[in-house]
C-alpha cells in the first residue's frame, strides 16, 4: 500500500509540474491585456503603496497585491508578473488532489489532479497576472482545512482554518461566500456542537477583518452600477446557482459541444463531439442494470441525504458515513446563493471568474456523484472530463490571444493604418494594453476620456451618448478618416451609431475573443 500511495504521489507530482510548464509556456506567448496593466501599474511603486492602491483603484482587498509587488521588487519585467500566478495554480493542483484523496480515498489522486489541471479556468487563471490563481488556492485550501476539522476531527485545525479564513477575506471579498456556507452545511446536518466551534472561529475572523469591513463596503458601492444588477428572485438565484456550479464542474465538457461558430477546424469540433459521447456512452454502460432500473429514485435520495444527512457520521472521523456528492454540491451551491442573494441586493458584478476560489470543490462534485455509482463509473467519468478539458483548453487557447487582442490589433493599425488616422478605443482602458503594443504614427484617443488610475468607475470608460464621442474627436481637428478599436459586438455597434455627421464605414477586421477594428471615413 505504501508503495501505491509513494507512486501516486509522485504521478500528482508529475502533472503539478506539467501544469506548471504549460502555464509557464502560456504566460509566455500570451499577450498582456489591459486588466494585468492594471497590475502592474497597482503593483510598480512597493508592496506599502501597492495595498494603498489595491484598496481606492483596484476595489480589492490588498493580500495578492503586496504579493505582487513584493515579487517585482526583485523581477519588474512585465511577463514575470504571472509567474506568482503559475506557482499558486500548480499549489492549488496539488492543493486540489489533497482534498480528492481525503473525501475519495479509494480514488487515485493522480486523476482528480489531472481533471483539475487541464480544466480550461484553472489553466487560465495560472497565466494571469490577477489574483485568481491564488484565490483557486485559498478556495481549495478552505475546504480540505474545513473537511480535516469539522469532519475528521483535526483539533488544530481550528488555527489553520482561522488563518485560511483570515486570508481569504483579505485576498477576495466572494471567498466569504465559500466560508459561509461551510457553516450552513454543519447547521443543516445537525452537527450543533461542531457548528458553534466554526462560529467561534468565524467570529475571530470578522473581529480580524473589520478594519477592512467599511472599506469593503465602499468598494462595493464603487462597483455597483444598473448594469450590473440581477433580480432578486427565487427562481432566477435557483436557475443562476445551477449555471453556476455546472458551468465550474461540467463546463469544460459543455463548451466543447458549442464550437459550431468557432474556427476549429470541422474534424477537430467532430472529434471533440465523437470523444465526449464515446465517453458518455462508457459511463453509462458501466452503471448496473439494477441501478438503472431504479436511478430516478435513489439519485434523488442519494444526493438529498447527502445534501442534509450525510455530514454527521456517528464517528465525525469517519469518512464512509458522508455523501462526498452531496457535502460538494451543498458547498458550491449554498455559496452561490449567498453570493446571488448579496451581490443582488448590492447590484455589484456577478462573472464566472469571480468564483474561482470554488472551482476545485465544482470540479471534483461530477467524480464524487460517479464514484458513488460504481469505481468503473467514476474512471469514466475521468475519462469524459478529461477530454472535455483539453478540448476546452485546446479551443480556448488557439489564438493565443487575451481578451481585447490588443497585440494583433497594434500590429494590424501598423500595417494598414495610413499617417493622420486617429484610433478611437472603447471601452476607454483599451488604451493601456494597445499602447503598450503599438507603435505607429497615429494618435490613440480612448473614448469617452483617458481612463483614471487613481479611481476606478466602469461606468466612465463608455460613451453614453454621441456628444461624448464628438468631445473626443474635436481637439483633433478636421478628419477625413479614423479606426475604432471596439471591444465587443456591443461596443462597436454604439460606436456605429455615435460616429454621425457623415462618416461611414468602408472596412471591418475582427479579432479574437469579439474585438474589432472598424475603418471609418468622412462621406461626400
């Protein structure tokens, strides 16, 4: 046995480092885009100043920040930025086999490892200079903590799980979300006595986070606006969490299947299809007859008694009592109703991105519902991850590009832009990855005004009416033509619209991930 756990150890080890190449290939090739200029502009002046601006420009709380700028006290260079983030995403790899082994012991972690490496967010997130490669880490990290403590009894875990909670709420304020409903799931399984110890704890944390508190709440004000706000429904918090957590658990397996407008060659899309269903169909061979017979049913009791039973074994050391499917499911949904629920009354920003910290307990829930049909149903389950993963990563990443593709428009303003054609850039923060990128002749002029790196307001990097634009595009005296470089369909039809007096479209390029480059002259 020894021998099996020295050999799958060293195979987690072996795609820990394959996912660190891979990540440090991508970090690379990949162009920065104007989100990690912000990070370095944030992160150029030392970790005192870094934490200063984290907290009144970046609206974040500032631990990922002094860690960046710490970094870069000793390599400034702009791409060894992301290296913080290819160490934290091969940490949360490990991280994320460590919680597989302790809720799935009987599962080789070789393989939940190798699921959450080639996830398509996770490899993301390791080649990005922002901080989501840690909060995968942390999110991990709160729930192996929580699962050793308050399931298994690791009495000092209780300092670990105070210090991963502390960090958590100084590195990203939707972490709370994942810390919340762990304690809803001790509440809900009648754990009384191991709920209050976890409320104590908590109480410590928000005693060690209130000089962050108000702070927090004035950045929340900061981000919210009319465009972010979602209903405050039953409904629509019950169909959004149910996106949610399948788009961070099966997502990489669905997005695959909706590359009929992608540019993936027709044999690579068929391929992907003819793998996943291949793969579907072995799951579903493997699961017995009897099971079939009655899956509507026992599914259903399964997942609700491990939905609000299956946390309290009579021996809280004992891991063969607890429905691993439902304690994931429980976790990852409860902090997605919570998260709807504030962000909804707050009317702050709700993305894919800002759940990160649960994509590793979201990943797992798909292996923990197969291994508890049968061990051949979970490797094939693995399987059909596996090869929605690498599909997903293969399309996400052939273009080499980040959002905005601001290195192949530069080159492309270079090549074709003629001397004394201004480019309009919208949303207006644009400017920052595209001047890093470009240099010709022609003034780059973000719409409606240059960005402000001292106050960060979304609202202010649109145009809101066609006035704005002409404001802009005065002070550079009479035109006969200019480019717009639009991010988004959007964006680039108001553009259309504001741009009146006569000018009209004669040439449209488009790039990766919806930019455009529109070519606009002055009609007769």
């Amino acid at each position: 046995m020894s021998g099996r756990n020295d050999r799958d150890l060293s195979a987690v080890a072996c795609v820990a480092a394959g996912y660190a190449l891979l990540t440090g290939f991508l970090s690379w090739r990949l162009p920065l885009w104007t989100d990690e200029l912000y990070t370095l502009h944030t992160t150029a002046d030392g970790p005192m100043i870094a934490a200063h601006k984290a907290l009144s420009f970046e609206l974040q709380p500032p631990v990922y920040f002094v860690i960046q700028a710490l970094w870069r006290m000793v390599f400034p260079a702009p791409l060894a930025a992301r290296v913080p983030s290819i160490v934290f995403g091969t940490a949360a790899v490990v991280v994320g086999a460590m919680l597989a082994r302790t809720l799935m012991p009987e599962l080789r972690a070789r393989w939940p490892a190798l699921v959450i490496a080639c996830h398509p967010l996770v490899l993301w997130a390791g080649a990005e200079a922002r901080c989501y490669a840690l909060v995968m880490l942390i999110g991990a990290g709160i729930a192996y903590v929580f699962v050793r403590t308050h399931v298994q009894g690791w009495q000092r875990g209780r300092l670990w799980m105070i210090a991963i909670a502390v960090l958590a709420l100084y590195t990203q304020y939707y972490l709370g979300f994942l810390l919340a409903a762990a304690g809803l799931s001790l509440i809900v399984t009648g754990r009384y006595r191991q709920a209050g110890r976890y409320a104590l704890e908590m109480l410590v944390v928000l005693v060690l986070f209130a000089p962050l508190a108000l702070v927090a709440r004035t950045q929340a004000l900061a981000h919210a606006s009319p465009a972010s706000a979602h209903p405050f429904a039953l409904t629509t918090m019950l169909v959004e969490t149910w996106r949610g957590v399948s788009t961070l658990a099966i997502g990489a397996v669905a997005s695959p299947w909706k590359l009929e407008t992608a540019s993936a060659p027709m044999l690579l899309r068929r391929l992907f299809r003819f793998a996943l269903l291949a793969g579907v169909a072995a799951m579903v061979a493997q699961i017995p007859r009897a099971s079939l017979a009655r899956a509507r049913s026992w599914i259903a009791l399964r997942l609700a008694h491990g939905t609000y039973k299956g946390l309290a074994p009579e021996n809280p050391r004992d891991l063969r009592a607890l429905s691993i499917p439902g304690f994931l499911a429980a976790l990852t949904a409860s902090a997605f109703l919570f998260g709807w629920v504030l962000t909804s009354i707050a009317s702050t920003p709700w993305d894919t991105r800002h759940w990160l910290g649960l994509v590793i307990p979201a990943v797992l829930l798909p292996l923990a519902i197969a291994r508890a049909i049968g061990p051949r149903t979970a490797e094939a389950a693995i399987m059909v991850l596996l090869v929605g993963s690498v599909a997903a990563s293969i399309d996400s990443n052939r273009g080499l590009a980040k959002a905005g593709d601001s290195q192949r428009v530069a080159r492309a303003l270079e090549q074709s832009g003629a001397k004394g054609e201004p480019v309009l850039i919208v949303p207006a923060d644009n400017v920052l990855s595209l001047s890093y990128y470009y240099s010709g002749p022609n003034r780059l002029v973000p719409v409606p005004r240059a960005p402000s790196l001292e106050t960060y307001r979304h609202a202010n990097l649109f145009p809101a009416n066609a006035m704005e634009v002409r404001e802009a595009i005065e002070p550079l005296g009479e035109l006969s033509a200019v480019w717009v470089y639009a991010d988004g369909a959007r964006a680039a039809g108001e553009m259309g619209r504001y741009l009146d007096g006569g000018w009209r479209e004669d040439q449209r390029l488009a790039f990766w991930d919806g930019a455009w480059l529109i070519h606009f002259r002055r009609g007769d």
